[in-house]
C-alpha cells in the first residue's frame, strides 16, 4: 500500500522571515542592552529590508511580548 503524500506546512517563506526577523531583534536587544526603536534599526541593519518589514517584524515582537518597552521607552527582551 502506497504512503500518503506529507501534509503540507502552514508556514510559508514569508512566515519562517518574519520568525527569522523577531529572532534578530531578540538577539540584538540581549547583545546590547534596551534600544530604542531607532538603534535597534541601525543594529539589525534593517535599512537593508524589504521596506515596512522592520516596522512589521517590530510590531509583532512587542505583541507576542517578545520585547516589552522599558520604563524609558527603550525596548528589553522580556524575562
């Protein structure tokens, strides 16, 4: 009897960059401390982005609580 095909995923190349994208802004914040917007744009080089993806992938950081902005402003990885 012959397998069934593999179920095909539910994430797709544009999933698996805005997770690769959340994963810079992480690493950057606990690289270098609470950044505010700006420096955390000049660290991740998101100049380079395709454009709105830094403000996309910045908003979904502070959604899923990834990063929570500090009593400065400035951004922190959560704990």
């Amino acid at each position: 009897m012959p397998m069934s095909p593999p179920k095909p995923t539910a994430e797709g190349k544009r999933a698996r960059q805005i997770t690769h994208e959340l994963g810079q802004l992480v690493r950057a914040v606990e690289a270098n401390g609470p950044s505010t917007p700006e420096q955390l744009k000049f660290l991740v080089r998101a100049t380079y982005w395709e454009s709105g993806r830094f403000e996309r992938a910045l908003m979904f950081a502070v959604t899923d609580g990834l990063l929570v902005p500090g009593p400065d402003g400035k951004l922190q990885a959560s704990v």
